[in-house]
C-alpha cells in the first residue's frame, strides 16, 4: 500500500463516497479512484461496494480501517518528529571535552538559544575526546589541541598561556614569573600522556634543552591540584583552567612560552548537520 493509496482508501472510508472524499484530499475524482481500484487490484480485494453515490465498506475493508489508520497515524508522528527535529525542538547533543571551563561557556549560550536540545558532557583528556568523535560517542568535542587529520573539522575558540602554580611552602611562591630555565631539576608533577597541557609545556622544554624531574604522573586536574596543595611538587595548567587556592598560586613563566589553544571539533562529514552546525554557529559567536 502506497501513501497515495492509504489516504484514498482512508478518505473514502471516511467520507462515504468518491466524490466527498476527493475534494477533501484536493484530487479529482477519476485520480481517487484510479487509486483504490489499483489497490484492490494488486490485492485482489473488493474495499467497497457502490450503492448509488453511497459507499459501504466491505468486511476487508472494515478491517484494515483501524490499521491504516494507526499507519497514518504514525506517519503523521514521524513527519513530526523529523520536522521538529530539523527545527531543533528536539533532540540530544552530546559533547566531549577536556576541561568544564570553555565548554560550559558554551553550553550556556547554546542552552539559551535551543532550550529543548538536551545536552550530555563527557570529560576526558583530548586523545579520548578524539576518539569518541571519530566512534560517533560524541557529536562535538572541545580540546585544547589541533591536528591535521581530514576527518576532524577544528574552530579556533581561544588561546592561553600555561602557567605553573607552586605550594607556598616553594622558592617559586614568592615569585610572580620565573624563566623557563628554573624549571631544570625541578620536582614536576604532569598530566598523563595525552594531556595537551603537557604535550605544550614538553615541546617547549625540550627545545629549550630544559629538564625537570617529572616525580609523578596524575591523570586528573582534581588530583593534580591536591598534589600541589599537599607540596608534591610543582605543576603546570592552562591559566585559564586555573582555580586560586590558599595553599598555593600562580606562577607564569617569563614571556609567556607556553600556550595551549582550544577548538571545537566535529567529524568533517557532519559539520553541516542540523545539532552538530547549530552548535558549531554558536561556538564561532565565541
């Protein structure tokens, strides 16, 4: 049963005859009946018996009413759904990230614009976060990193500057900025291996032919902070994730060397979706 033929045969049911029934769907009548008769043909079928300009329907038509009507029905539920979607009254958008600063900026302002899009956030370092774009765990991803891979869609979002905060019971706690030099021998505590905060701060040291003491490896900014805060050792983050605390503060480092720049990535394929594209627009409002 074609949809032609499921609103022909549901018009007529309805109406009781041809003519009523064409007018109502705005064909002529020899197109309405050409429709049902072609219906009962490929079936084999007789839906109605014409009384005059009556029509009573047949016991196979009686019955297949109820279910061309639950048909139109969820026809009808489908065309809504698709165009509710498409006006992004619905739907869940689901977000990687590496840190909650810049994305929930974003999802404020996003929020503010498409109230009815649900929105989930999974937090993760930026090697994670790309991988759950290119395994479609997530739609968009906000990461401090960029790359050159031909799948990956980058929006340049913001940059900052990666400073080092110290426990106040360090040399470094009564200074505003060191040079990077002062960083040789250092007790450093790093994200783990990933972490675009210490894959900016290693490229620098490396080209500067400075060495710290890397004493731990810590896979979270909660537990790194902790581990500053307990005077383990020195660390460094984006000044922009930085969160003050009386037991340590802030350090920059002179000229400002090190900096991690954060995008909005979306799989290039999808870029143009409704969900994906809307919030790529707000993020490029910045």
């Amino acid at each position: 049963m074609t949809p032609s033929q499921l609103r022909a045969f549901l018009a007529v049911a309805r109406h009781r005859g041809f003519s009523a029934a064409a007018r109502a769907l705005g064909v002529s009548q020899p197109t309405l009946t050409t429709q049902v008769q072609s219906l009962e043909r490929e079936h084999n079928v007789e839906l109605f018996f014409r009384r005059g300009r009556r029509v009573d329907l047949s016991e196979t038509a009686q019955r297949l009413l109820p279910i061309a009507q639950n048909i139109a029905e969820l026809e009808l539920d489908a065309l809504n759904l698709l165009v509710n979607s498409g006006a992004l009254h619905v739907g869940h958008l689901r977000i990687g990230a590496v840190g909650p600063f810049h994305v929930i900026e974003m999802v404020d302002a996003y929020r503010a614009r498409y109230p009815q899009v649900e929105l989930s956030i999974k937090l993760g370092n930026s090697a994670q976060s790309l991988a759950d774009l290119e395994n479609y765990v997530t739609d968009v991803a906000v990461l401090a990193s960029v790359t050159d891979d031909a799948r990956f869609h980058a929006l340049p979002y913001a940059d900052h500057a990666v400073v080092l905060f110290a426990h106040r019971s360090h040399p470094f706690y009564q200074r505003e900025t060191v040079p990077l030099a002062e960083l040789e021998q250092q007790p450093m505590l790093m994200r783990e291996q990933g972490s675009t905060t210490r894959l900016a701060l290693e490229k620098v040291l490396q080209q500067a032919g400075v060495k710290p003491r890397v004493v731990m490896e810590i896979g979270s900014r909660e537990a790194l902070r902790e581990a500053v805060a307990r005077g383990l050792g020195l660390a460094a983050v984006s000044e922009a994730e930085f969160i003050p605390d009386e037991r340590f503060r802030m350090v920059r480092i002179e000229g400002d060397p090190v900096s991690t720049h954060t995008y909005v990535y979306c799989l290039a394929e999808r870029r143009e979706g409704r969900l994906v594209g809307s919030f790529m627009k707000i993020a490029a409002r910045g």
